[in-house]
C-alpha cells in the first residue's frame, strides 16, 4: 500500500499496489503513525485464493477506535464485510440482577456464561443495554477475519471483548461466531 493525500489529521485516496498494478481508493485513514493501515496478504481460509486485508482507522480517542476493513482479490474486487455489531448483539445475552448498591451481571456466550459484580458507584452513566458502537478492532489471526468489540455496560465500564470471527458465504464476509475474552 502505498500513501495517500494528507489533509490534516486523516490520510485520503489511498492507493493499493498488488504486484505491478495499483488502484487508488477514496478510502481515509488518521495519519498519527501509531495507527497507520495494516496490510495482511494470504487465503483467510478461502481454498487458497490470496487475498488482501487492508485495515484502516477512521478515528481514535477517549473511549473509541473505529476501524474499517477492506477485503481485496488480486484483480482489486471487494469483497464485502458484513459489520459484526448487530450479530453480537444477537449472540451475547446479557442479565442484570440488582442487589441494593451492587450490580450482579451475567454475560451468555455460546453456553458458556461469565459473572460479574460491579458497584454502583463504580458509574454514574450506567447503560440500559450493552453496547458494541464505539470500539471496533479488525485483525487477522490463524488466517481468518476477526472483529474484536469490547461490551461496555457504562461510562469507561467495560465485561470482557466480544471476538467475532467471519466466513466467506455467497461472495461476503459474514459473521460465524462469538467468543468472550476477558481479563
């Protein structure tokens, strides 16, 4: 990948160079060098087809980091990535049992389920749903797309990681499954 025009504090119409050929994009970046693109090359598990991940970040700061993937084939097609919050949203059940100042949470995820207390004034901004919207962190591990978006409960209050992992189905990346990280 190669860079593309600076205007301010964000990167615009970057340009991708697959062997000899390249293709300029409309696509942005911040240009703090600390979250320059990622570039990964190599089957994401799809029978060997090669494929370039370019992930980009659109914006960063207290309590949030947006990023934004794109998938390649080398003759600069895209593959579509279906955005992962609705499906974790979906996936991740959440229980809230309050016990006079203490919040008792149990997270479901694939069978499994995690306990947490938390006090009430460990907040003051507490969330009638979980949320997925602020953080979203794409990578590549053993060679497949995943999502990592942290649950967060409150203001700076957060249970654990939701990591989603993708699969090619009809020509998109779609979310498969959720797992729980936590700390």
């Amino acid at each position: 990948m190669q860079s593309g025009r600076a205007q301010g504090d964000v990167f615009s119409l970057l340009t991708v160079q697959i062997d000899q050929v390249s293709q300029t994009y409309s696509w942005s970046n911040v240009s703090n060098p600390s979250f320059y693109p990622v570039i990964y090359r190599g089957s994401l598990g799809t029978e060997g087809e090669d494929l370039i991940v370019v992930v980009l970040t659109k914006g960063t700061g207290t309590g949030i980091h947006e990023s934004e993937v794109h998938v390649l084939r080398p003759d600069f097609t895209e593959i579509p990535v279906v955005d992962p919050r609705e499906f974790v949203l979906k996936e991740v059940q959440l229980e809230l049992h309050r016990e006079q100042a203490l919040r008792h949470y149990t997270l479901k995820v694939n069978e499994h389920e995690y306990s947490y207390d938390i006090h009430d004034r460990d907040s003051s901004d507490w969330f009638e749903q979980p949320s997925v919207q602020n953080i979203i962190r794409y990578d590549v591990q053993d060679q497949g797309l995943v999502a990592e978006l942290p649950i967060q409960i409150a203001i700076g209050q957060y249970l654990g990681n939701a990591i989603v992992k993708y699969r090619l189905v009809n020509g998109e990346l779609r979310p498969s499954m959720v797992e729980l990280s936590v700390e």
